[in-house]
C-alpha cells in the first residue's frame, strides 16, 4: 500500500486547480502547485518532483510547510 505524503483539505485543492488552469501564474508558483497536487494524488515524493519540475527535497520542503502553514506556504 502507498504512502499518501500530502492530504490537501477539498477547499485547498479545489484554490489550487483554478490557480493552475488559470494560465496567469510565475512559473515558481505553478511547480510548487503542481507538486502539492501531485503528492495529494498519491504520488511519491520522487515522482511527483519530476512532474512537478522540482528536487524531491523541495516538495519535501513545500509539503512540510503546506501541513504547518496552509497554502500561505
């Protein structure tokens, strides 16, 4: 059975597919959407950094700060 790295609240994730469909976002920003949304889906930590374009030690990172912070990460 996997490991689910990353349970986003149904509000958070829902914020965060409109950002992403949205076209208007940095690039920065849309990696790290792409990480978080990644990882909720069940992707590893691994997978979901090469999706996303980042090391698997920044979504690590990002995820760490998303459970302390919410998306004010």
């Amino acid at each position: 059975m996997k490991k689910q790295h990353l349970q986003l609240t149904s509000d958070d994730r829902l914020k965060l597919e409109s950002q992403r469909k949205s076209g208007q976002l940095k690039v920065r920003i849309y990696k790290r959407i792409v990480g978080l949304l990644e990882l909720d889906a069940g992707q590893t930590y691994e997978s979901a950094s090469k999706l996303a374009g980042l090391s698997a030690r920044s979504l690590q990172n990002l995820a760490k700060r998303y459970r302390t912070d919410g998306l004010a990460c």
